[in-house]
C-alpha cells in the first residue's frame, strides 16, 4: 500500500479572492464605523469642555460686574466723607494746645 500525502484542502481562486475582499471590506467598515464613533466622542468631550469654558467666562464677568458695582460705591461713600471732613475742618478750626 503506498500512501498518497495529503493535498491542502483549497477553494478555487476566484472564491479565494472574494473571501479576501469581503474581509478587507469588512475590515474597512469597522474601522470606519470606529473612526467614526471616536470623532463623536471627541466632539462631544470638546463641546462639554467649551461649554464649561463659556460658562466660567460668564461666571468672571458677573463677578467682575459685582466689583465694579462694589468699587464704585466705596468711591461715592469715600467721596461724601470726604466732604463731610472738609465741611467739618472748615467749619471748626483745629484745637491749639495752650
């Protein structure tokens, strides 16, 4: 009995060829669809991390309004005392020691 060695099993080349494709295919579709899920998530983190700036802005500019408003009355009170001590001095004059 002579023995016959054993032949791979194999598809013609034409089917060996459309495999191949329909898996590069596939492969291409996936990393599309993963490309595409990752710009999603990237824009959506970039659109929270704006909005948090946006809002941080908002923030210093109601904070800065408040200062000013503050400051602005500080000066109108530091101004009528002002006005009060000059009315004062100039009213009474100083106390010489004797």
């Amino acid at each position: 009995a002579q023995a016959f060695p054993l032949k791979p099993l194999s598809l013609p080349l034409s089917t060996d060829k459309r495999f191949a494709m329909e898996g590069q295919d596939d492969q291409n579709q996936d990393l599309t669809l993963f490309v595409q899920n990752l710009l999603k998530e990237m824009q959506g983190r970039f659109q929270t991390m704006s909005d948090s700036i946006i809002n941080r802005i908002d923030d210093m500019g109601s904070r800065i309004d408040d200062l000013e408003k503050s400051i602005s009355e500080l000066i109108q009170e530091a101004g009528v005392e002002s006005d009060a001590t000059a009315t004062a001095s100039q009213a009474a004059p100083p106390a010489r020691p004797s």
